[in-house]
C-alpha cells in the first residue's frame, strides 16, 4: 500500500510562516490523530500535504494530477458545502464517478448509517446528517489515503464513537488514515499516533499515552486534564484551563 | 391628410400674411438670419440676399443629405442651440416645425423673432414654404420666380409619363421605414410614373414595413435609403439576402433629392424615371 | 428520467420550431408555408420561408442554447443560482465587445471579428465578476458587482453608439440592451455558429467538474477535477457561448435564470444532467418569446428582453426572497 512522506513542508501565508518545515511519515495501518489549538496550523498541514495550497518542500501527493491523486488519497475538507439540493446518494455516487450502484457507493452509505436517506436531498438534512454524508462520499472514494478536518465536530456522541471507530477500522485494513481534532478524549482513545501541531511545527509525535502527558497539555493547550487508563485504553477528560489562558489571534485560522 | 391641411393653410397665410402682418411689410427685410433645421438652410440658401443669411446647420454641408452642401461650405455653421444662437444676434430665426421646441421657445423668450416653417409633405407645401421663405426674407420676387420654374419643370415631366400599366415602387430604410402614401416621396414616385405600395397597403403616414411583408408584397422597385456613414444595425436589414433575392434588379438609392421640399425634388423624378428606362 | 426529460424537452423545441416557422406578418396557410419551404422556388413565399423564417427559427434555437447552457454553467462555477450572464452584466459587456467591432468597421473587414470583439468583452466581464465577487461567489457580492458592470458596459455602448456619424446608431441602443431576432437571416447563423459550438464544447466538457463542484472547491480538486481547467473552461465557454448569442440577438436576459431555476428540480438539482436539459430550455424560452413578440404586436419589432424581463424579474425576486428566508 501508499504511505504519506511529507519533507520540508513548509507554508507561507503573506510573510507569515503557517507551517514550518513539517517532517511526517505515516504508514498504511496507521489512524492518526492531528491535535493543536485553534490556529496551529492542522488544517493547513492536511491542505499542503494534498497540494491543495501552494508550498514549499515536499509532499508525496502534491506532486500527482488531481485525477491520480483521487485514486490515492481521498479528502475531507472542514467546511461542510452542499451548494445544490442533490438526493444523498447521487452526491456520495460522485466519488465513483456518478455511479450509484457502486459497491463503494453502497458501502459507504452502510457504513455512515445514511442509506435510509438516499434519495432525500441532502440540503434538507440536519448538520450531523449532512457531515455523515459528506464522509460517506469520501469513504466511497475508496483511496489507501483519507484526510480528514475534523470529521466528527458537530456529530452526536454514539456518531463521534462509530465514526472514530470506523477511522481505526479503515486503518486497520492498510491504509493510511488522519484527522485533526478537537477532542482529546476521543483522539486518546481511539488514534494509534498523536501528531501535536503548536504554532506551525511538530512538537510532539508518538503513541498517546507517550504523547499526552500533563506537562504538554498545559504548555500547548493550556489546560489540566484527567489521565488515567481503562481497560488497557487512555482516559482523558479535560477538567480547568491553565490561569495564563489568552485568547490567541486569528484563532479562526484552524 | 397632410395635402389638404397644408393646401388649407396655404390660402390662411397668404391671407394672413397680407393682413395681420402689414407692420412687418413697414419694417426693412431682417439683416442677420440664422437657420438651425436642415430644410429651411437649403431654403434660405436658395433665397438669401448676398450677406442676409448668417449661419447655417452643421447637417446642411453633410452631401448625404443635403442638396446645397457645396453652397453651406460658404456659410457659418451652427449646432441649433439657443446660446450659440443668442450670441450671434439674429434678427429672425428660421425653424422647422421639429426644431426641438425648448429652443424655439427660449429665443422667443430672450425677444427674438422666430419663423416656423412646416415640413413639405407635397409638392404644394413645398410651394407654400418656398413662398413663406420668400416672405420673412423680404425676397417675394426671388420666391415667385423659383416656383414658377419649377412649376413649369413639373409640367414638363409630366406631359411625358410613360404608357402602360403602372409599375409599384416602395420606399425602404433603416428598421424597415417606408413612407406613408401622403408624404413628399410618394409624389415623387407618382410624378416619376409608379404607384406607391404604401398607397396599395393603405398606409397614409410613415410606418414600418416588415421585411416579409415587403417581399410578400414583392414590388418592381424598392427605393433603399441609406445613410453612408458610419454603422448601424438598424440599416443591417438593408442588407438582408432575401431583398437581394427580390430586387436585385431593380434597386434605386435614395439621395439627398428626397430629404427636404426644394425644387431638386424634381431630380429625384428624373433619376426614377432614368433608373427605370436603365433597368428594363 | 433524465432521459425522459430531455425527450420531452427535444419534443417541444421541434414543435415550437415549426410553430415559429409558421408565425409571421404574411398570414399564409400552414401546408403552403411548408411546401414552399422545402420544395419552393424564388416565388416571394418561398423566399419569406426560406430566408427570413427559417434563419430566425435556426437563430432562435441556437441563441436559447447558448443563453440557457452558459446560464447553468455559470451558476455550477459559482454555486448561485443567481448567476446568469444578463443579470451579472457579462452580456452588456458582450454588447460592447460587438458595438465596438461594428462601428470601428473592423466587422466588416475582418471575418468573425464580430463574434470575436463580443467574445472578448464577455471575457473581460466574466474576468472582472470573478475577481470582484470571488469565486466562491457570495450572492450579495456577485450582484452588486454585475450591477456595476452592467452600467459601465451599457453606458460605454451608448457612448459609443451616440458618437457614431450614422443618424441610426442612436436608435440601436435598444437592439442591444433589448436583444431581437427580427430580420435575421443565415448571414447571422454563419457568424455566431462557430464560436458558439466552441463555447458549447467547452461547457460540455465541464459537466464532471461542475457536478463535483457542489461539495465545494477543495472537495472537487480531491476528487480528481482540475481547479484550474474547469474554471478556464467555464469562462471561456460562457463567453463565447453569450458573445456569440449577443452579437447577433443582442443582449437577451434572464434565459440563463428562469430556465435552470425550473429545471433544477427535474434533474435531481444536479449540475451535469442541468446543462443539457438548460440548453434544450433555453431554445424552448427564447422559440416561445421570439413567437410571442411577432403575435402580441404583429408587424413591429417588439424586442425579445421585454418579455424575457416580463417573465424573467418574478423569478428573480422569487430567488431572492427565498435566499432571504434561507439565509
């Protein structure tokens, strides 16, 4: 199968440096969690590692056409656009070429749990739905690579669970899967490898329970959490935000 | 329509003129006059004393549709606005009855004399207005004797109408404009030995003929008026292939004769009836 | 359905094509009509048929098309519903493109120089809508830019128009701002066929990457669609498909709207099936208008934009109250 080698990847935004010579080599297997405040570049990392941002550096996608690229990798971007009222199942068909009888089609429809809203048009559909419909389409896409802008905002809890699930399933058929997020809980629980972005660069990378730990959760995130270990998972509930806490600029820049 | 009002009022100004006007008989013919209407320019040109006639319209030394463009070049031109035309201190001022009205008005305003002329619609009006010309310029003489040249011209064209059955003419210009059956171009058309096919169709006023209507009308000549300069989409119809189809024989091509009520009208009888001779 | 639907659609432009062949000042017999148009000589009939009907029908068809097809396109590129060439100002920009070859004389000399100045106006509109509204197109920002251009280019076209030496320039300012048919013959066809099979071309390329497009931008370019192309490719396309319809119709709007606004919901509100069924609409819309303005008043050159905007204007105020409710 296809791993993701990004090397030297950086991103330029004005005279701002929005990535800093990101180093990343993720294997087919392997669900990984992208995790960092609000502005530290997760999603700009995801965009540059498809080449769906001009970049410096190199990332193993970057360089394909788009069309190749599609058999690759699949892409899961943040904001949830459904321009025109299509029934649920022409859109999630898109990813096979318009083919509704696709057995990824099918598949993923299954899979998302929106096969009984197939024919209904997805704009008439509630925020949870339509985002289920939307990773229902990258699913059918059927690539060894899928990206993901946090997939699971906006999702009820038994959702956000299945489809973490359904996340580490994927990875666990051979290919590459990473999301960013934003709870840490579900990360710890669920990801094989936490990939920590803080002002533009990697600043911790590993298995969760190396990676979490209070010390850099109160330096990048700035808040104390609970730790603890259940049935031979990590437990991690955030309780109370560092006092030092301050609203960062541009925070909306994910 | 237009004949008889026109006829009509021949008779009242001649009348009225004698009558009413007999404090502007006292005074001396105006010195400094100003045309700002295409028709009454040429008319003026025709009749002026040497020095009585100030200025002229810019349209007036146009050759495309102007008869005197030639004469107008020894002549000032104006643009027909009342400020130009305030201060050049005219004595009288020559309009027609199109002349924008806001103009007129405002000369009479600022106190100086302006004389309406009508537009010719017969070979009658234009009488009249050569006439009234000869008046309010103080050249009664000069006017009487134009008309009677003409007259006489007419008569002569006339004693030689051709024989046989009358063929139908149309004329046709831009967005398909053909003249109404009483107008000054359908006397030259009759006067040149054709029937009008406005008069056929019953159309008395200028109206618009739509390209299939002519062509289903199919009549021996179509008269195109054409302006020569510049483009407009207007004129494309006249370049339409199905009047190529119909009349590609017999076209002939209005010319500055037909514009304005002058004694040239009678030219344009004469390249009609040439054209025809040519063409068969 | 779909294929139903266009079907349908196929019917419905053959018969009102046929209707427009039989609607005209000369009222002539429907079977007299027909047999002088296809076994006729050079009677004035058979001519009538022959060179001013069936040029106008042809026209009629091609010029509904291309308006319909860019219409839908557009709105796919931009993901409004309010895009259309006429309301965003890309066909008065035509116009200008067209009026400036007509009256520098260059059309005359230089063949599809017509055409072509139309084009390349269109092109410079559906440039600046772009750079000024984003292509992302937010509604409020899209029609506040087509207004802006709309005048420039209408204002320009007059000036122009006044400046001309021919006394009827003037007078031409409402063929382009109105748009009509009347008294076009296969001269016209000629001239706006080739650059309107290239706009047609170009836009049916581009029913992949529209459909792609309704997930967004960067869902589109992860699924395989050249961002780049399709936007060139849409561009280029409407422009040649509205410069070309302009140059010889003149400004026609709203097509572009009412068509795919009422044949979104038969299609599945999918932008690949829209063009097709847009393009058979529009030709149905303009054949209906340009045969209505020759019956409501026979014998004059009622002009095709009255009775686009008669019909046109509800349905926009219809989208924008319902972009109100949404929103």
């Amino acid at each position: 199968m296809t791993d993701l080698v990004l090397e030297n990847l950086s991103v330029l935004r004005g005279k701002r440096r929005v990535l800093q010579q990101t180093n990343l080599h993720l294997h087919p297997g392997e669900f990984v969690g992208l995790i960092g405040p609000n502005g530290a570049g997760k999603s700009t990392l995801l965009r540059a590692a498809l080449g769906l941002v001009g970049a410096e550096g190199h990332s193993s996608l970057a360089r394909l056409s788009p069309a190749v690229r599609a058999r690759i990798a699949a892409w899961l971007p943040q904001a949830r656009e459904i321009a025109w009222p299509m029934p649920v199942i022409d859109l999630v068909a898109l990813a096979q070429n318009g083919r509704r009888d696709a057995p990824q089609v099918q598949a993923a429809l299954a899979r998302m749990d929106v096969a009984h809203l197939a024919e209904r048009p997805a704009t008439a559909l509630s925020g949870g739905e339509q985002a289920r419909v939307l990773m229902a389409r990258a699913l059918a896409q059927d690539t060894p690579i899928l990206l993901a802008d946090e997939p699971i905002a906006g999702l009820d809890p038994a959702h956000q669970i299945a489809c973490m699930k359904l996340f580490a399933a994927r990875a666990a058929e051979g290919r590459v899967v990473m999301a960013s997020l934003h709870d840490l809980g579900l990360a710890a629980r669920f990801c094989a490898r936490i990939v920590v972005l803080d002002h533009g660069q990697i600043v911790a990378d590993g298995a969760p329970e190396k990676v979490l730990t209070p010390d850099l959760l109160g330096r990048v995130f700035g808040i104390h959490c609970h730790i603890a270990t259940v049935e031979g998972g990590l437990v991690l509930h955030p309780l109370e935000s560092c006092n030092h806490l301050t609203w960062k600029e541009g925070s909306d820049a994910g | 329509m237009w004949a008889s009002v026109r006829s009509s009022s021949l008779a009242f100004m001649l009348a009225a003129g004698l009558a009413a006007s007999v404090p502007a008989w006292a005074e001396p013919a105006p010195a400094r006059v100003v045309s700002i209407n295409l028709c009454t320019d040429q008319l003026a040109m025709l009749l002026a004393a040497p020095g009585q006639l100030r200025s002229v319209t810019m349209l007036a030394r146009d050759p495309s549709v102007s008869v005197l463009a030639e004469l107008a070049q020894g002549y000032k031109v104006n643009h027909g606005k009342a400020e130009e035309i305030y201060l050049d201190r005219p004595d009288l001022v020559l309009a027609g009855r199109y002349t924008a009205q806001t103009t007129v008005n405002m000369l009479r305003d600022l106190g100086i004399r302006v004389e309406i002329f009508e537009p010719a619609q017969s070979f009658a009006d234009l009488r009249a207005d050569i006439l009234q010309m000869g008046q309010v310029l103080g050249r009664d003489r000069a006017a009487a004797e134009i008309v009677a040249a003409f007259d006489t011209r007419l008569a002569q064209l006339q004693a030689k109408q051709p024989e046989g059955p009358r063929p139908v003419a149309a004329t046709w210009s831009a967005r398909g404009y053909m003249s109404g059956s009483q107008s000054l171009a359908a006397e030259i058309i009759s006067t040149a030995g054709y029937d009008h096919l406005a008069e056929r169709l019953g159309r008395k006023g200028g109206s618009f003929l739509p390209l299939e209507a002519l062509v289903l009308a199919d009549p021996d000549l179509v008269i195109e008026g054409h302006s020569r300069a510049g483009h407009a989409r207007s004129e494309e119809v006249l370049a339409h292939p199905a009047l190529h189809v119909l009349t590609g024989r017999k076209a002939a091509v209005q010319t500055p004769d037909w514009v304005c009520g002058l004694p040239a009208v009678l030219d344009a009888v004469e390249g009609l009836r040439t054209g025809q001779e040519g063409a068969q | 359905m779909n294929r139903k639907l266009l079907a349908a659609l196929t019917f419905a432009v053959l018969a009102l094509f046929l209707l427009s062949l039989l609607t005209g000042v000369a009222d002539v017999g429907p079977i007299r009509s027909l047999k002088a148009l296809f076994w006729g000589g050079e009677g004035p009939l058979d001519i009538v048929m022959r060179e001013i009907r069936l040029p106008r029908a042809i026209l009629a068809v091609m010029v509904g098309g291309s308006l319909g097809l860019a219409g839908a396109a557009m709105q796919g590129l931009l993901r409004n519903p309010l895009a259309e060439p006429g309301v965003i100002g890309i066909s008065a920009a035509a116009a200008l493109g067209a009026v400036l070859a007509l009256q520098t004389g260059l059309a005359a000399t230089v063949p599809l120089a017509l055409p072509g100045a139309a084009l390349l106006g269109a092109l410079l509109g559906v440039g600046a809508i772009l750079f000024l509204a984003g292509a992302g197109g937010g509604t409020l920002a899209l029609i506040l830019a087509g207004i802006a251009l709309s005048a420039l280019a209408s204002a320009l076209t007059a000036l122009v128009l006044n400046l001309s030496p021919n006394p009827f320039a003037a007078h031409d300012i409402v063929f382009w701002m109105m748009g009509s048919l009347a008294d076009t013959s296969f001269t016209q066809v000629a001239v706006a066929a080739p650059v309107m099979a290239l706009g047609w071309l170009l836009l049916a390329r581009s029913a992949h990457g529209l459909e792609a497009l309704t997930l967004g931008e960067e869902a589109a370019a992860s699924m395989g669609v050249n961002l780049r192309r399709l936007r060139l490719a849409i561009t280029l396309g409407t422009a040649a498909a509205v410069g070309a319809a302009t140059a010889v119709a003149g400004t026609v709007g709203f097509v572009g709207l009412v068509v795919p606004h009422v044949l979104r919901p038969l299609v599945g509100a999918n932008p690949a099936r829209l063009l097709p069924a847009s393009a058979l609409g529009g030709a149905l819309l303009v054949l209906a208008a340009d045969i209505a303005v020759r019956k409501v008043l026979p014998g004059q050159d009622l002009k095709l934009g009255v009775l686009m905007a008669l019909v046109g204007a509800p349905v926009f105020f219809h989208l924008i109250w319902r972009m109100r409710g949404a929103a």
